[in-house]
C-alpha cells in the first residue's frame, strides 16, 4: 500500500500568515493526489485535485505544488475560515490512502 | 445540486452485520464510482470500498477486504455497504462520495453528511 506522511502533524499560525504543508508518499503516485479541507463535525471537502488543479468554487489563496513522492499545499494568506485539518490523498493505485492529516491551528 | 443522504448506521455488537445505504440525487448516477470512507472519533480518514458505475468493478480497503461488500442499484440510485463481522475498530463515522469525474476513479468531491457505526457490547 502507498503510505501518505504529512507534516507537520500541527501548524500554529495567525490570520494573514502563509501556510505551507507537506505530504510525503512512500512512493511515486505521479501527479495523482488530491487535497481535502475538513471542519470539525463536518464532511471534508476537495481543495485540489492531480496535485496542482484547484476545485470548483476554491479561492485562489490555495494552491497545490509537487510530483513523484513530495507534494506542497500552500494557503498564500490565512483567512480565518481556513484553520482546519487538512488530508492528503492518492489515486495512483488501490487501495486508495489518506495521510495522516495537518491541523491548522490558530496562535 | 448533487445530494447524497447515508442511512442505517446504529449500535451493533461486535461479530454482527449492519447494512448502509447512501441515497443519491442531482447527477447522472450510472456515470459515477462511489466510495465509502470512515472516520473513527477523533482520527483521520480511511477509504473503505469503491464501486464503478455500473457496478461490475470494486475494490475495497485492506482492514476490510472479506468483511464488508458494497454494490449498487443504478435503477434506484443507491449503493449500500454490507458490512459483517463487525470490530470494536470498525466504529466510525462513514461517509458516501462522489468522484468528481464521470467514468474513472477519481477524487472525492461531493460528500454527504455521514452515518455513525458503534460497534460495542
């Protein structure tokens, strides 16, 4: 199975700061994965998609970098409607695996 | 608006069976894979099962390969999850998605609201 790492497992950060998590595969799912956003008592929802395409309806603020076995989610300026935990995905092959999640906390 | 509604979620004791459904509206249903992903409390997401579109295809995730089958009814738009011989680590929110793009696995991009299993005596 392909195994997802992201990190930092807790970012704290302030309103207006640059965010950038990691995900880390134990091996290459090309450009196959995908970002999700997920609010407590909520379900997640998609952010990017193949590594670098941004979802229907998501603000430009997020962007997705990286190939192979590095990838990079990047928030450009927090808002505070954006402190949250956020997952890695890959659909390179099955079964399909998420990371461990990043929690986005306020400081 | 793409709709997905999971029911039968309940308390079951371990060993036993239960069977979700995930009703779906608002798209071309035969033209997308749904999954089934979990979320034990306070934990991350687990992708559980996956079905194609006309249901002749399905994977399933490695802790429940032989325990649990998912299938559809592409003239009711619904897919269930039959899930047996039930663990204490089975408990879990469970959600159903949608793929985003029509005819291939893709990524998960409508969700719905979820259904809790508890597996517990």
């Amino acid at each position: 199975d392909i195994v997802l790492t992201q990190s930092p497992a807790t970012l704290s950060l302030s309103p207006g700061d640059r965010a950038t998590l990691t995900c880390r595969a134990s091996q290459s799912v090309g450009s196959s994965l995908a970002w999700y956003q997920q609010k407590p008592g909520q379900a997640p929802r998609l952010l990017i998609f193949d590594a670098s395409g941004r979802a229907t309806d998501i603000p430009a603020r997020f962007s997705g970098g990286g190939s192979g076995t590095d990838f990079t989610l990047t928030i450009s300026s927090l808002e505070p409607d954006d402190f949250a935990v956020y997952y890695c995905q890959q659909r390179r092959r099955f079964p399909l695996t998420f990371g461990g999640g990043t929690k986005v906390e306020i400081k | 608006e793409v709709q997905l509604l999971e029911s039968g979620g309940g308390l079951v004791q371990p060993g036993g069976s239960l069977r979700l459904s995930c009703a779906a509206s608002g798209f071309m249903f035969e033209g997308y894979v749904i999954s089934w992903v979990r979320q034990a409390p306070g934990k991350g997401l687990e992708w559980v099962a996956g079905i194609s579109g006309s249901g002749s295809t399905s994977y399933y995730g490695d802790s429940v390969q032989g325990r649990f089958t998912v299938a559809r009814d592409n003239s009711r738009n619904t897919v269930s999850l039959q899930m047996d011989s039930l663990r204490a680590e089975d408990t879990a929110v469970y959600y159903c998605a949608k793929d985003r793009e029509v005819g291939i696995w893709d990524y998960f991009e409508s969700w719905g609201r979820g259904t809790l299993v508890t597996v517990s005596s």
